[in-house]
C-alpha cells in the first residue's frame, strides 16, 4: 500500500504559495491520503507544515509537496507551534499516547469521520480528548474529501463544520478554515461532534421520500398496465404480449409518473393555503408531514423532469423498433423463401427492447454522472453522496452500457460471417476490457474479499499484523 490513492497529477491545478516564514509550523499526523491532500492544501495557501509519521523512511519520496518535512511523530509534536492534525484512525488513537506531553497545551484538529450513522457511545473527537486531556481538541475538516482538499482555491463554496470546547482554539481553526478558501460553520461544543462525524455518512437525506414516491407511482401504473394489456388478455384468450413489457409498457408508464410528479409538486402549497384560510393566521406551524413534502418539491421536480426526459427518449426509440421491425419481416421472409429457420419474432422483439431499454438507462446514469461533476452540483455532495455517484451509479452505467452492446450484438457472435477476413466485430473488442472491470468489481464484491479489503484500508497489514500501519495513518 505505498502507492497513493491520489495521483501526483491531481494536484497540478494548486499553485503554492511562498511559505509564510513568520506564520506558526503545523502539525499532521498521518501520511495518508487525506494528510497529502490537506498538507498540499495548506502549503498552497501560505502555511508551513511538517508531517510525522511512525515510519518515515517508508514514506515515498515525493509523496507530498515541496517544502514539507517528513518525520517522525515525536520529532513533529516537538517541532510543531500551530494546530496539529489528527489524520488517524480512531481505533489507532492508543498508539499516540506517548506524545501526550509533547501535544500538551496544543491545538489538535480530529479529521476523523464515523464508521457508521447512528452508533452509541463518545464520539471519536470526545474520545481523542480522552486520549489527550491536556490538549485542545476540535472537530473540523472531516466534511471535506481529499479530493476537494486538491481542488484548489475554486472550491472555496464548501462548508467546514467546526465544534470544540475551547473557544479561542475553535476561533483559530475557523480563521484556519478561511484562510484555506473554505467556509467555516460554527456548531457550538465538542458534544456536536457526533453529528459532525455521521454527517458525511448521510447519503441523500432529502431525497428518500421523493425517490420512494416516485418509485411507487411508477410500480403502481407499471403494474396497473400489466394487469391491463398483458396478463388479462393472455388469461382471457391467450394473446401473448408480454414483449410490451421491456419497452412499450414502460413509455406508457413514464408520462403517467411524470405528470402525477409534478402535480405533487403543487398539491403542497395549496393544502398549506387551505389550511392557512382555515385557521386565519399564518402564524401557526404546519403540521410535520406537509412541512417535510413543501420541503421536498425541488427534487419531486427533477424526478418529474427525468421521467418526461426518459419519456421522450423511450417514444424516439419505439419509432426505431418500428422501422426496425419492417426490416425484420423482410429478412424472415426471405429466409422463409430460401429455406432457411428463422429466428421467432418474440425472440427479435425481446432483443430489440432490450437493447433499447439497456442503451436509454445507460444514457441517463452517464447524465446524472456528467451533471454531478460539475463544482455548483458537485459541491452541494457531500463525500459519500459524490461517492455514490460517481462510483456505484457509475459502475451501473458501465454495466447497463455493456449489456447494451451485448443486446445488440446478441448471437452474431458465432456466426462465421462475423469474422471475415478472420476479425473479430468491432463491438466484440469493445466488450471485453469492460467485462473485465465488471467481473473484478464483482470479485471485489465477495464478503471474503471485500471484509479484507476494508481493512487493509483502515490500516491492516498481511503478515499477522492487525494493528496501526508503519505510520499510524491511511486516512
């Protein structure tokens, strides 16, 4: 694990600034990923700052930027004047005990984010002050990615929540903050750290209700027209048309969410001006369930607008299948005359609208993923929505797109007419470095694998040595 997460190139875009020789030497303890980015992104803007490390001769040279030191966490805690950051795990602060007298009297600044939302007990910032009783802990900077930390001054717009107990500290990490291009938010005691630490860890909070409500009006009509146009003819005089499934009977659906969405974007504030004409004031609070639906109108909006988009986009298509299914009948015709078995037209029917549906789903992942990266999208996400995004959506649309060209090349495969001249189809090539990274990803995906993983991540090591890295870090 010497190899950095973050490539050296990713930084290009920070300009360092001259470092301010009058300014207090910073601490960060760690030499991970986050301590790289945060280390670049303080020297950028001016500071001075030293890294220890428990190991820093397996530290890889170049790995962080010009004019930080490299050395070890007792050399840092004595060398250190301003805050230091804390950029270990939490189930690694007992290794940092012997520096209790050196960090005696100092800022220290927990990075830390929670292993997951709602657990009991002290939070990790509470029990690194447990840990360090005659320092100044504060809880800041864990709401902020890596990622961001390299993206320069443009990313000035993201918020950094801040809490400690120890109010001149506090006020010297919010001007900290500032001068990192950031926007500091005050939340008041350590006793906040908690929600600070499960804040990154909330994916989507606003859009649960939305997305389950639109998802039910689209299960509800989908499931409406099945019972309608598929399963009540095929069991009152067995026609067939389950091919409606895939294509037809979703754009019929998608119009009906889309409009029955955006209604409910409306609905909201008319019962809120009922019931104001009711109770004559306006004054009074709404009740909680109509707070939280006037609340959620911007994103019953947008699931409107993507339902009418995919709408539009399903009905181009069935005019496609449409002139598609004339060529069909032609060549079945044609094989019919020379003798030839042809392929059953629920089968082509099926492969149509599947391939289709797969290329149309594609598209629409590969949009949400082109809107997110754009910095006024991307920085209202916090790390593990961006995350969600542009990893887990982003391997759904790598696998919808891969599916779409296997729908399209269906069996043509091995037919020897495909490969004249001994080639192979071009679609065929592009298949395969793409199944390759699903098939990895899938692998990764094994409890057995992916629990190992996970803690090598957090700072496990082969060879029988479950405890803090050479370093003491990895975040």
């Amino acid at each position: 694990m010497h190899t950095p997460l973050l490539d050296s190139s990713a930084s290009d875009g920070l300009e360092p600034l001259p470092p301010d020789s009058g300014g207090p030497l910073m601490g960060i303890i760690g030499s991970g990923d986050f301590s790289r980015s945060l280390a670049l992104r303080l020297v950028a803007s001016g500071c001075r700052v030293m890294v220890g490390s428990r190991s820093p001769h397996r530290v890889v040279g170049g790995l962080f930027p010009d004019g930080v030191e490299v050395r070890s966490q007792e050399e840092m805690a004595d060398a250190a004047e301003g805050p230091v950051f804390v950029a270990v795990y939490p189930e690694y602060y007992h290794t940092l005990t012997g520096l209790r007298q050196q960090l005696a009297g100092k800022v220290l600044i927990d990075v830390s984010n929670a292993a997951r939302p709602g657990t009991r007990g002290q939070s990790n910032a509470e029990r690194l002050a447990d840990v360090f009783p005659l320092s100044k802990v504060v809880k800041a900077f864990n709401v902020v990615s890596a990622w961001a930390l390299q993206a320069g001054a443009q990313d000035g717009s993201r918020q950094v929540l801040v809490c400690s107990d120890h109010p001149d500290s506090k006020s010297r990490v919010l001007q900290l903050a500032r001068r990192l291009g950031f926007g500091p938010v005050d939340l008041g005691a350590l006793r906040a750290s908690k929600e600070i630490e499960e804040a990154p860890l909330i994916l989507f909070p606003s859009w649960g209700g939305p997305i389950l409500a639109t998802f039910l009006l689209f299960l509800f009509f989908y499931l409406y027209i099945f019972l309608r146009s598929v399963l009540l003819p095929y069991l009152d005089h067995g026609a067939n048309r389950f091919s409606l499934l895939p294509l037809v009977a979703v754009n019929q659906t998608l119009p009906a969410v889309a409009l029955v969405t955006l209604a409910l974007v409306y609905l909201p504030g008319l019962l809120a001006a009922l019931l104001q004409l009711h109770r004559g004031t306006k004054y009074q609070r709404f009740p909680r369930w109509l707070d939280r639906w006037l609340c959620s109108r911007k994103q019953l909006g947008l699931l409107s607008f993507l339902a009418a988009l995919l709408h539009a986009v399903y009905s181009m298509c069935l005019t496609l299948r449409r002139a598609s299914g004339y060529s069909l009948l032609d060549t079945a015709s044609r094989q019919e005359e020379a003798g030839v078995e042809a392929l059953s037209g629920e089968q082509q029917v099926w492969r149509t609208d599947l391939y289709l549906t797969s290329g149309i789903l594609g598209f629409g992942v590969l949009a949400l993923l082109a809107v997110t990266s754009l910095p006024s999208v991307g920085n209202a996400l916090n790390w593990r929505e961006f995350t969600f995004v542009q990893s887990g959506l982003g391997y759904a649309a790598l696998a919808l797109s891969t599916l779409h060209a296997l729908f399209f090349g269906w069996d043509f495969a091995f037919f020897p007419d495909a490969y004249p001249f001994y080639l192979p189809p071009v679609y065929l090539l592009a298949l395969v470095l793409p199944c390759l990274v699903l098939a990895g990803r899938l692998l990764l995906a094994l409890p057995c694998v992916s629990a190992r993983l996970g803690k090598i991540r957090r700072g496990w090591e082969s060879g029988g040595k479950p405890h803090a890295p050479p370093g003491g870090d990895d975040v």
